[in-house]
C-alpha cells in the first residue's frame, strides 16, 4: 500500500500541487451487546479504503475511494483535484500551512493481548454474567453489557515526504441498569454518556476494568435512586466526579479550544467559541488550580498516537495554566494564521473523511487533594456522579449537564442519594469557581468514542484525563 | 449506483452454499459529495463513495452479524463464513425474532439524476450563489451544500428482495453580521428544489430582523416556534419517547399516556414515509414495507413504534441498520399535520412574545419518563410586540416538557418544511407552531 500511495503522491506533484496526502485506513471492529439474557448483537465489520487531500489554486479538495488499485488511486486523486479547483472560485485568501518536517516513522500503541484473538465465547460469557448479577436486583428490569474492540491500520503518505505507517489497538467495556418500580425508572451505569470505558489497549484492559465486581454497586444504586429524593436546587458547593469532570472538560474546555472553530469554520454546524484570539495568553479561563493540557503522548488514552493525519507527531500542550488560557487545538493551516506550528490534532474519521481539529486527550492536572479530604473540608454540598446529558450554547458558555445520581455532603460527610441532578454554568465563572482538585491517585483517563463535528458527520475517539474537583456556588437542580 | 438488477443478482450469489440456516444480505452504498463554506469561502469539498455489506446469518435461534466495505467476491465469503462463525458462538436466544418473510413494498422515485449528476463545479457555483447575496448584504455566509447517493438491496433465503436508490440535496445558509445571524435551510431529492437566492434571502432577512438584540428576562413566553426549531425537539423526543425500547423499559414518557391527552387537539404526529414531500424510504433495513403510524391523534398518545418479534411478523417497517439493532426501533419519517393557519399571519396573533428560528443542542432532562427538553435558541430570536417584529433578542436557553408546551398550541401553520433534525430520523416534516407558552430558562450569556 506504501507504494501505491507514493505512486499517488507523485501524479499530485506532477499536477503541480501545493500540498497533497494520501491517506489508507483499515479498520477492524468487533462489537458485542448484551441485553437481559440474551446477545442482541454481535458483529465484526471490516472497513478499508483511501482518502485524497489536495491542496491547489489555494483551496482544499478531498476525495475518497474503496477501491485501492492504482488506477483508482489516480482517479481518486484527480477528483481531489477537480473539486479543489472549484472551489477556487469563492477563494479569498489562499491556504497557506505552516511548515512541518517530513517523517517516515511507524508508530504502534501498546497491547498486551490481542482482543480480537480473545475467543467470542468467553467475551460474551463476561457479559451474560454481567447482566446476570445486575438481575440479581428484582427492580432491575433492564441490564445492559457491552464491548467493543477497533484495529486500525493507516498509511499517511505526503508531498512533503512523509511516509508513516500506525498501528493502534483500542478495547472496552461497560454495563448499566435500568430499575423500575412501575412509577419510576433510575438508570446507574459504568460510563453514563461515554457507554462504557474505553482506552488504547488490548483485552487487558477489559480485565483490568472489573466489571463483575462493580455489578453489585450498580444494580444497588439504580434500586436505590427509586426511593431517593429529587435533588434539592440551589447555590451550593460540589464536587464533580471524575466522570462528570472529564465531560465538563470536553464541553467546555475541548470544544471551545479547537482553533478552527474559534476561526469560524464550524458555525453551521456545531457554532463558535468564546476563547477569542484576541485574549490569547490573557483571558482568565478558570481558577488557579486549573490546568488544562492537550497531550496525546499519555498512554492508554483513546486521543493517543504516534502522528495525527497530517504527519505531525503527536505532543502533549497547555490549553489552560493556572487558570490562563494559553493555547488551542491547531492545523497545519491554523497555526499558520497565529505564527505557529501545528500541534498535531487533525484527525478524519475512518478512510472517507478529510480530517478536522479534533480533541487529543485534554486532561485536567492533577491537584493535591485526596478526594476523603475534600469531602471532610465540605460543610455542605452535593457530589455529583456521572453524566447521563449534556447540552451548551454554541460559544460553549452557557452549559446545563445532568448526572445519573447524586450524594448529599454534609458537614464533611457523604450523606443521602439523591435522584435527577443537574447543574448548570457559565463557564469560565464555573471554572473560576474551582477550588480544589484531587490529587494523581484519584486522577484517571475516561475515553470518548462518540465525540461528533463536521459536516458530513465525523465521530472521533478521544480522551480525558480527570479527577474529581471542587466548584463553589454552583447552580443545582434549576435550569438556567 | 450498481442497480436493482445487478446489485441483487450480486447479493442473491451469496445466499447459496452458505452453512447457516438462513441468511440476510444488505447492501447500503452512499455517494457522498458535501461543500461546507464559512466567512464567504468554501473551506471544505469533499467527496466519497461509501460502499457497506451486512450479512446476517441465522443458526438456530441465533444470529450473527458480520459487516464488509469490500465487494470483492473472497472478501464478500469471508465476511458470510464470519457472519456464521459468530451466530455459532452464541447461545440459543429465544427472543430472537429471526429473518422475516418477504412482504410487498410501495415503489418510490426519489431519484434525480441532475442531483446525482451534480458536477463539483456546479456545486460550487450553487455555493457562490448563496454566498453573493448574503455578502451583497454586507454579511458573512457560512453553510453546507450536500448531496447524496443511497441505494439499498437486501435479499435473503426466506425470499426478500427489496431495493431502492435515492438522491437526496440539503443545504443550510447562516448569514451573519456584528451582532446577530439569521438561518436558511433547504432539503430534498432534488438539487433543484433547493431555491438558492428564496433559502440565502431569509437567513438575511433573519439576520437584519434580530440585529442589535436585546436580554429579555427568562420565563415563560408566547412563542411562535419555527420548524427547525419544532424538528429538533421532535427529533430527540422519538427517541426517548416513541422508541421499542424506552416504551418496554418503561422510561418513555409515553407510558402510562396511552390514550390520554398529551397535547392540544390541535397536534398530530405520525410516522409516514409516503407523506407528500418526505423523503421517503420505502422499507426498512430488513426489507418491511414501511407502515403509517399514529404516535398522537388529535393531542392523544396513541403510542410508538413496535419491533418485529417473530418470523410471521412484518412489523412496523422500522428496523434499523443491523449494527443499531440493540438500540430497538423509532420513527424515521415523523410528520407534524398542517393546520389551517397562513404562516404570515400568525405573528399578528401575538401581543407580547418571541419567535424562535432554530434550536441548539436539544437533550433530555434526567427523570423518568420525562418529556422535558433543554437547549438554546440560535441564528434568529426575535421579539414580538402587537403582532409585529419588535428586533432581536439574545439567545436564551429554553427548559420545558414539550407536550406541556404543545398542549398550549395555539395555531399551526398550512405550511409545512421538511428538516433534517439533528437527531433521530432521516426528516421532520413540521409546520411553523403558535404556542400560547413555553419556558425559558435563562440567558445563554449571563
């Protein structure tokens, strides 16, 4: 495949191009559902193919094909052309990129035990007996357990000389519970919005994940949520969990950072940012124990690899220091327009999709607090546990998220369960709000695999890094 | 396009010598060319042709999936041996519903070939054309131009042979100044339905009308609702509230609801494919023939979609794509009734209120069987004083039980616009709605 897409690299030079890359993606997935008693669904699904990104009279062009024989290549490739030569005619300024070294390099994420080589019997026998100990609870009318599993090979081939060949193996799973009583119905699950935990890696993190041994957790407090009381509303102290916090950190803080979005070129879509250039270096984002870093470099994270699909190798930046805002997601052609080089986050979804700025791992630093401190130091509050629905304006400002539980925190103690919370923000004077984060040991990595953006729609994996945090004055329970 | 003959032919070679008891073969292939534009440029043009194979194979009450984007005929056996392998792994299911007998289906032409045949120039000028009158306006277009290519066959060994091939055209328009955007959206099988300068001139009208907008307090106002806006409520509703599975599970809103009064009378939602003006696709992804269904009759819920349950059964015609099939069914062609009601003059029926043009990031509220929705108003919220446009009023954001709010209806309009909701089906055919009151729940910049 190399040499069919060098072969392709050098048509684009003959047709005197600005910028070329020819880009093959295989992907394996295997993904096994379980519903009750029962596999509803089990399936492995091969997906190949090559994409054509052209760069020429100044605007991009990008053409997809199955079919990977050379001569398709070349179609491939002129239709690239073609359609980057019409769109010319609403060109205003020319893209320009910034400059990039050119690799050749593989890169392959670690994997201890190949998922796909792990018999179906005995992955679907984890789940059946998943499901079976969440119905153990007679109030459990609904159980549900998941895996999931991706291979995926790609070949980058460029005219600036980049060759690079990848190799990443991504695994997870996850259950939930739906508890009814006939009046009311409580969801707990292991991954709220995110469907289960998921990094790069092999089985061994399924196994690592132990999930038989968090059924009873579950299936107790969706039983539980259905005698609890609703969430009382009003101004107070929480303390997010590090679910809730890596999700709090992909709305709005990921989003927000990607520079072509804050350029404006996803207003039709998904809308704007309100981390302005202007303000770059200036704007107080947050508190100053917020630190927010863009890193996909971190192992085990579903934003990890080598280089991203522009060949740039990948690196781990500040987005947020000390509470400044300090940096952004960056493209080849949008670091250009701040003087930069590119930070290495253009990611396509799968073979058919040009690739956009996409969300690495944006983590949140660890601070120094272990979590049973924070709590005791907590008068009064609520800990809030796991989102289950997010929703934020398209400056990602204005955010109401709701969390599948909550507990009572009263003077310093974790108290009562509490059902159907939500909470809701502004967000920097949220983030401003932040007065404690909880220390590496608490600190884990929550992977994405249903991150959306772009026109047609791209779903990315991606990653956050987390541990539970405190926020002051925080609007519980009412909608905003 | 392969076409009916060739692609069937193709698939039905697969069904012979195959070790399963029955087998399903789909075919869904997608050519997809979509032009975005932003600040008056096109940024991104793009273009595939994406081919997928699933093979369901049925071993005993068992059943396997196996998906390919290869057509070539080792890989398209490999992936039925795989499809097999994976059904004998299983254990026996009893609620298997198994592969479904052949059912007559309704033919459809929604395919126009100037729309498949849409060259990237003429896209581009299509583009152009929007982005001139909204620059001529002194604003800044920003947008997509899509046009697609879907054609579906699907055989099996219990005798189904379905296929169909579709074109389909969206476009949206956002035209922006300093200090407001205005919103214009097209969709249809054909390119040239989609009226370019009428589509760009309204988010420019839009734009102008909510320019200088103002804070209003949040609370509860009289609303006329426009059908982006009523299309992405719909949109996450089904889903939560007229799909299989949350009407099994007990989480729909629609439990206990069956048979009462949700809503105003005014209101009727169904699921109809052969609605005039939907896009329509005529069966489903195991070859059923679509059913009308009634989800609200006249402001009672009548209830949602059903899964298929045996063999014998046709079901409603609703089954999803096979890797989806887990999640149940849910409407895919819901259409909101027209009412009487000129769209130009509901505005003069409001004394004090607002209009919203379009929504964003519509989700659920937490709660069990809870039809509140959440989510913020964009590209056009207006004040209405004495029946008359009153100027532009910053976006809020809106918490409220649709039914609730729809049980206050006033009017709905004669006219009617197919939406792609941003979830939840492939349209929305919706009507501009006269609500007497629904609630906003803050200011999305306070």
């Amino acid at each position: 495949m190399k040499h069919r897409l060098q072969e392709c690299i050098q048509w684009l030079k003959s047709r005197g191009v600005a910028y070329g890359d020819c880009r093959y993606v295989s992907q394996e997935r295997e993904h096994i559902h379980v519903t009750n008693r029962q596999t509803d669904n089990l399936a492995r699904e091969l997906d190949a193919g090559v994409g054509v990104r052209v760069l020429a009279d100044g605007c991009w062009g990008f053409a997809a094909t199955v079919d990977r024989s050379p001569s398709a290549l070349i179609k491939t490739a002129a239709a690239a052309l073609e359609i980057a030569r019409a769109s010319a005619i609403t060109r205003g300024e020319s893209v320009q990129l910034a400059e990039q070294e050119a690799y050749i390099d593989s890169y392959q994420s670690p994997c201890e035990r190949d998922p796909f080589e792990v018999p179906l019997e005995d992955k679907q026998a984890l789940l059946l007996g998943v499901t079976a100990s969440l119905l153990q609870e007679r109030r459990i009318k609904t159980a549900e357990a998941s895996m999931s599993f991706f291979r995926t090979s790609k070949v980058f081939a460029s005219t600036d000389g980049s060759l690079i060949d990848q190799q990443t193996i991504e695994s997870g799973a996850g259950c939930h519970a739906v508890a009814s009583d006939g009046r009311d119905s409580q969801t707990r699950s292991t991954g709220g919005t995110t469907r289960g935990e998921h990094a790069t890696g092999g089985y061994e993190h399924v196994e690592a994940l132990n999930l038989m041994a968090r059924t009873e957790q579950i299936r107790d407090e969706a039983a539980a949520l259905l005698k609890a009381k609703s969430c009382p509303a009003g101004k107070v102290t929480a303390i997010l969990g590090g679910h809730v916090m890596a999700m709090q950190i992909h709305e709005s803080c990921g989003h927000p950072s990607e520079l072509d979005r804050v350029l404006g070129t996803e207003i039709s879509l998904a809308g704007g940012s309100f981390l302005t250039i202007d303000q770059l270096g200036k704007r107080q984002y947050g508190s100053e124990q917020v630190n927010l870093t863009a890193d996909a470099t971190i192992p085990g994270g579903l934003g990890t690899f080598g280089y991203d699909d522009e060949g740039v190798p990948a690196q781990r930046v500040p987005l947020v220091e000390r509470g400044i805002h300090v940096g952004y997601l960056t493209s080849r052609e949008t670091a250009r327009q701040l003087g930069q080089q590119s930070n290495g986050t253009m990611r396509a979804d799968g073979w058919h999709n040009m690739p956009l700025i996409r969300m690495t791992n944006i983590n949140l630093e660890p601070g120094e607090w272990e979590l049973e401190d924070m709590v005791e130091d907590t008068s009064r509050g609520v800990f809030l546990d796991t989102i289950s629905n997010v929703s934020i304006d398209d400056q990602r400002l204005n955010f109401q998220f709701s969390c599948e539980c909550a507990r009572e925190i009263k003077n310093g103690r974790l108290g009562q369960l509490y059902k159907n919370p939500l909470y809701t923000g502004i967000t920097p004077r949220f983030w401003g709000a932040c007065d404690a984060v909880c220390n590496r040991r608490h600190w884990k990595m929550f992977g994405v695999l249903s991150c959306g953006k772009g026109v047609p729609m791209q779903v990315m994996h991606l990653g956050h890094g987390a541990a539970p945090a405190r926020f002051r004055d925080v609007e519980i329970g009412a909608s905003r | 396009m392969i076409g009916k003959k060739r692609l069937l032919a193709r698939l039905e070679k697969l069904l012979v010598g195959s070790a399963a008891d029955h087998l399903e073969v789909a075919y869904w292939g997608n050519r997809e060319s979509v032009t975005r534009y932003a600040a008056n440029r096109i940024h991104q043009n793009v273009q595939s042709d994406r081919p997928q194979v699933f093979v369901r194979a049925m071993v005993g009450r068992r059943m396997g999936l196996a998906v390919t984007n290869s057509l070539s005929t080792a890989d398209l056996l490999r992936t039925r041996e795989s499809a097999c392998d994976i059904a004998r792994v299983q254990p026996d299911n009893p609620e298997c519903p198994g592969l479904p007998r052949p059912r007559k289906y309704r033919q459809v032409e929604q395919r126009d070939e100037a729309t498949i045949r849409a060259t990237p120039m003429r896209r581009a000028r299509l583009v152009k054309s929007f982005i001139e009158v909204v620059s001529k306006a002194g604003l800044s277009a920003d947008g997509a131009l899509s046009v697609n290519e879907i054609e579906l066959g699907i055989v099996s060994t219990r005798g189904v042979r379905a296929h169909h091939v579709m074109s389909t055209a969206s476009v949206s328009v956002i035209a922006s100044g300093k200090t407001s955007s205005g919103y214009g959206h097209g969709l249809s099988y054909r390119l040239q339905d989609l009226e370019a300068e009428a589509i760009a001139r309204r988010a420019v009208d839009r734009c102008n009308e909510s320019a200088d907008p103002v804070s209003v307090k949040p609370g509860s106002y009289e609303v006329i609702l426009e059908p982006p806006a009523l299309a992405d409520m719909l949109g996450i509703l089904s889903l939560q509230g007229f799909r299989s599975r949350t009407l099994a599970d007990g989480t729909s809103f629609m439990v206990g609801r069956i048979g009462r009064k949700v809503t105003s009378d005014k209101i009727t939602i169904q699921d109809n494919a052969f609605e005039r003006g939907m896009l329509c696709w005529p069966f489903d992804f195991e070859g059923m023939p679509r059913r009308k269904i009634m989800l609200i009759d006249r402001g009672v819920a009548i209830g949602g979609v059903k899964q298929r349950t045996s063999e014998s059964e046709a079901g409603d015609g609703h089954a999803p794509p096979p890797m989806w099939s887990h999640f149940g069914v849910w409407p895919w062609h819901l259409v909101v009734k027209a009412g009487r009601v000129k769209r130009d003059g509901m505005i003069a029926g409001v004394r004090r209120g607002l209009l919203v043009t379009r929504l964003h990031y519509v989700r659920n509220c937490p709660g069990s069987r809870n039809d509140t929705l959440t989510g913020l108003t964009r590209d056009g919220t207006l004040l209405i004083r004495n029946g008359e446009i009153a100027g532009g009023v910053r976006n809020l954001r809106f918490t409220d039980s649709l039914m609730r709010a729809l049980g206050t209806t006033v009017a709905v309009s004669r006219e009617r616009e197919l939406v792609r909701p941003d979830a939840g089906g492939l349209g929305v055919l919706a009507p501009t709605l006269h609500l007497k009151s629904f609630r906003f729940s803050g200011n999305a910049e306070a």
